[in-house]
C-alpha cells in the first residue's frame, strides 16, 4: 500500500521535537511494509506560517500572515500533487489539510488531532465539508469524535497517538520533582501550575509566549531527552484547559509516573482518577496543589497509581496497537 501524508507539522531534523508521535507513527507504518511518502513545509514555501508557535499560534500573533494562507495551501497543493499520482491513499493530518486532500482526487483520511477544533469553531462550514468528502475521518480522542460528529462525520474511528513504553524505568530523584513539559501558553495551564506548585521542586521544560512568567523554565530540549527527566519525576503535571489527546499525559504514564490532569478532552481518555491518576477542574488552582501535595505526600500511592498508568497506556497506546489500527483504517477507507 503507498500512502501519502500530508501535515503542516513534521520534524525538520533529528531531534526536533515537533509532532515527534507523527514521525514516530509514519516509521512504524514503514517498518510494517506499507510506502509512506511525506509532504510538509519542509519541501514549499509557507511564509513563516508554519513550525513555531503552530499554524494557529503564528497567525494569532501575527493576523496579517492569515492573507497568505492561500497561497500556502496553493503550494502545499503543488509540493503533493505529483506525488500523490501514485499513492493509494492520502492522510491529511489536522482538518485545513483535508482541503488539501480533497483537491488531489485520491482516497483520503483525516486525521483529527486538537487544535482543528478552533477552526471548526471559526468555520464550520468549511469543516464539514471537508470531513463529509474524506472517505474516514480517524481522531485520537473520544472528545474529539463527539465534536466531529456534530459536525456531520460518519465514518470516525478513535486511535490515539502511540507511545514508546520501555522495558524498564529508573527511580525517581530525591527530592520529589513535580514536571511540566509542553508548550508554555496560557492554555496550557502553565500560570495555574506555577502558583500551585509554590514551594514545590517545579521542573519546567518547553518555550512559548509565557516564559517570561515561568521562573527557572529550562527551554526546549530534545525529545529523546525527556525521558530522563520523566524517570527523575515524581509526579507529572497536565493542567491544559483544552487538550486534543495529550501526549506528554501518555509519555509520562509510560514511565510508570502518575499525572495530575486537568479533566478535559483526550486526559479523560488516558487518566481514570484514582486508578492511574488524578483528575482536576482545569483553571482550579486549589484543586491542582491539593493532588500534587497528595501524591508528593504518599510515596506508595505514587508507585501504584504509576504502575497502573502504565499499563494502561501499553494497552491502549503501544505503537503496535495504534499501528495495527491504523493500517485496518486504511484498508477499511479503501474498501
């Protein structure tokens, strides 16, 4: 089967920790025998509008870039037509790519992955045309099938995004460490975490516009890195307001480390509270410093909770699931 991806979001180098899980995911698809060609901006013009903050951070800071937005998806357009002449199936990954897709003449897919919810909320009209035309829509939470769903998709599978879960993890540091990592934006809940984590050993690692406001914030590091810092943490911290799937949730509870999340979108999938995790009311900061102060306090509570998120996420996060059911997704799309 050759398959073309479409994603204004890929990594550019090794090491770069952009949408890391998708490079992950198109290697395990071509590992398992499947020809996966890859089209991002990388290979066109995309006049800033791209990496960074994200399609939709860069054209909030700066609103003017959103005039040239077709002229960004014109070249996305031309950078994919030739190649996908051959491709038996395309996926398009976020919602504005399915514009792309559908313009190829080809079966496609599309994935849904989070921040495609504000442009539907911005333009439902072009939402639900474009998910009406792909042949299967796949998104990586329940919360995000129910959106799209009200949106007119029929055909919508769940796959999460996969995860590395390793064969064995270190000990966590002394003194206890809470971590954050991911973007440093306001939805993500940083302002709230820094306030509750107050006299806490708050380890922050990620960029953003509100760095400035997070004292002793590390800055973006490799992903391959992150793993030693999950396996130093004691608890893992995923305060977002909104969350799509939540892959940091997932990476931490491979590590065996238990997640103080916020009980909203794709955490809900991941974190059952008291079972592999605490749940929160995202914005509550009260909420938040009472679960951190309790697992910080309950040394064993932490090791049974991490070995329970642990196997949850092997079960339903393990690369050879989500690989498995991926590729039943694109046979299914082509039959």
């Amino acid at each position: 089967m050759k398959v073309l991806v479409l994603t204004t979001s890929y990594p550019r180098f090794e090491g770069d920790p952009t949408v890391n899980f998708l490079r992950e995911a198109v290697e395990c698809l071509r590992a398992r025998g499947l020809d996966v060609d890859v089209v991002s901006p990388a290979g066109f013009r995309h006049y800033g509008i791209a990496y960074g903050a994200g399609v939709m951070g860069n054209l909030r800071r700066a609103p003017w870039r959103g005039l040239l937005v077709p002229s960004m998806l014109r070249n996305f357009r031309n950078a994919a037509r030739e190649r996908a002449a051959e491709a038996d199936l395309v996926d398009a990954h976020w919602l504005p790519n399915g514009l792309v897709a559908a313009s190829l003449k080809r079966p496609f897919v599309l994935h849904v992955h989070g921040t495609d919810a504000e442009v539907a909320r911005r333009a439902p009209w072009l939402a639900r045309r474009v998910l009406r035309r792909a042949r299967l829509v796949i998104c990586v939470s329940n919360a995000l099938a129910r959106a799209v769903g009200e949106l007119g998709a029929e055909n919508v599978r769940v796959i999460p995004n996969g995860v590395d879960v390793p064969e064995s993890v270190g000990e966590e540091a002394s003194p206890p460490e809470v971590l954050f990592a991911g973007r440093l934006a306001r939805e993500k809940g940083i302002l709230e975490l820094v306030q509750a984590a107050r006299g806490m050993n708050l380890v922050v690692v990620g960029d953003g516009p509100l760095r400035g406001r997070v004292p002793g914030a590390r800055g973006t590091v490799p992903h391959d890195a992150l793993g030693t810092l999950y396996e130093r943490a004691a608890v893992v911290a995923c305060p977002s307001h909104r969350e799509g799937f939540g892959v940091v949730c997932a990476e931490a509870m491979a590590y065996g480390r238990p997640v103080v999340a916020s009980a909203v979108g794709g955490l809900l999938d991941l974190v059952v509270d008291g079972e592999t995790g605490l749940l929160v009311p995202p914005r509550d900061e009260g909420a938040l410093r009472a679960a951190l102060e309790r697992l910080l306090g309950d040394r064993s509570l932490r090791r049974r909770l991490g070995e329970a998120a642990r196997e949850r996420v092997r079960e339903l996060c393990s690369w050879q699931r989500v690989t498995d059911a991926t590729i039943a997704a694109y046979e299914e799309a082509l039959a």
